[in-house]
C-alpha cells in the first residue's frame, strides 16, 4: 500500500484526486494541506511514501517547500504535480530533491504511473524533460533565466507573482538586503538595469503566465 499525501490550495483538486484514490486499491490518501506550513506540521505527525506537491501554495512554496520537505523527510518522495508546463525552470525543481515532475495537463492515469514510479524509488520523468535531460546546458539556446541559480529562481518566481523586496524576504525569510542582492544578480544575468525590465524579460519569455 502506497500511502500518498497532497499538497495543494484548490479544494476542488483535492476532491478530485481523493475520489481517484479511493478508487484505487493499492493507494491510500492519508494527508491534504493547503499551505506550505500546515503541509510541514501535518507531515511531522502523518508519515508519507509520496507526497503530490503543488508549486503554488500560500506561505511556503516552490524549491523553498521542496527542500524543507526532503531536509526533513529525506525518505519521503515528492511528485511535483502542477499547471506549470515541464520546461528547464522544473529542472531546478530536481536537482533540490523532487523525485519527479508532472504537469497537471497529464490525466489521473498518467498521475497514478508517476505515483508508484517514485514509490518504488524511481526517478519519474516525461519525455519533455527527459529531452532537457539530455541538452548541453552549456549550448546558446540556454535562455538567460535558465541559467539561475536555485536561490535565484526562487526570488525571481516571488518577483513575477508582482512580490516586492520586502515581500520576498519575508517570503524566503532572508534579509532585505541579502533579497536585493540576489535580484541585482538576476537582472545581470538577463542583461537588463530594473526590475520592470525584469518584468518585460518574463513577459517576452512567455513565463508570466505560469507564474501569476
């Protein structure tokens, strides 16, 4: 028995997913969170097998989320399943600990095989992101956002939720200052001078609309 817990604010989505694992025989629903923190506590008292992430929860989420989660919970594995499309912005999601990716574009079979994947200590990856996988990131098609680092993506992603320093750094919980330096690295690897160019960047890249 799979014992499989999900994180994600959309009660209708946790409906769901809960009729298709009552279905199942072989899989059992034995946690739901709708935020990061509640996610955390909850996971202190109720063991997991797989946990089916969303990257958007209030409070506590994306690569931040992720690596709380594999800190504490190291065997615990975590499917990311989300409306974000399976791009090299989810790579990073990987290298902090995720056991797979899924975008929520796949149906619930697709989701069940993503499930016992991990379960059984697999790495569990589409053909898109096996494609990824696969490419030189050294190589000139590598967007310049592509090329943040871990820390990086993640104020960049508060920044494109329309988040000011202030707000990321609570977010994050780092300094304003340490904030600051971490968007003026941003914006020198995306060759531009202000934050709005930032913002233009994103929106000439086709990425505010998976992060707004």
């Amino acid at each position: 028995m799979i014992r499989v817990g999900v994180a994600d604010d959309h009660p209708l989505l946790r409906s769901g997913l809960r009729r298709v694992f009552e279905a199942q025989t072989h899989i059992k629903l034995v946690l739901e969170a709708e935020d990061g923190a509640v996610l955390l506590t909850k996971l202190a008292a109720q063991p997991c097998d797989v946990l089916v992430l969303d990257l958007s929860l209030p409070y506590l989420r994306g690569i931040e989320l992720v690596r709380a989660v594999v800190e504490r919970h190291p065997a615990l594995r975590v499917l990311i399943y989300s409306v974000q499309p399976e791009d090299r912005l989810s790579l990073h999601l990987l290298d902090a600990g995720a056991a797979g990716y899924l975008s929520k574009d796949h149906g619930a079979d697709e989701l069940l095989r993503a499930i016992q994947t991990v379960a059984r200590g697999e790495r569990y990856l589409t053909p898109a992101l096996r494609e990824l996988l696969a490419l030189d990131p050294n190589e000139p098609q590598v967007a310049p956002h592509e090329r943040l680092s871990s820390r990086e993506l993640a104020v960049f992603q508060l920044l494109l939720r329309g988040m000011n320093v202030a707000d990321i750094a609570d977010e994050l919980e780092i300094q304003a200052s340490t904030a600051s330096n971490h968007l003026a690295r941003i914006r020198e690897k995306l060759g531009v001078q202000t934050n709005g160019e930032v913002m233009l960047y994103a929106f000439r890249a086709g990425l505010l609309s998976r992060h707004t």
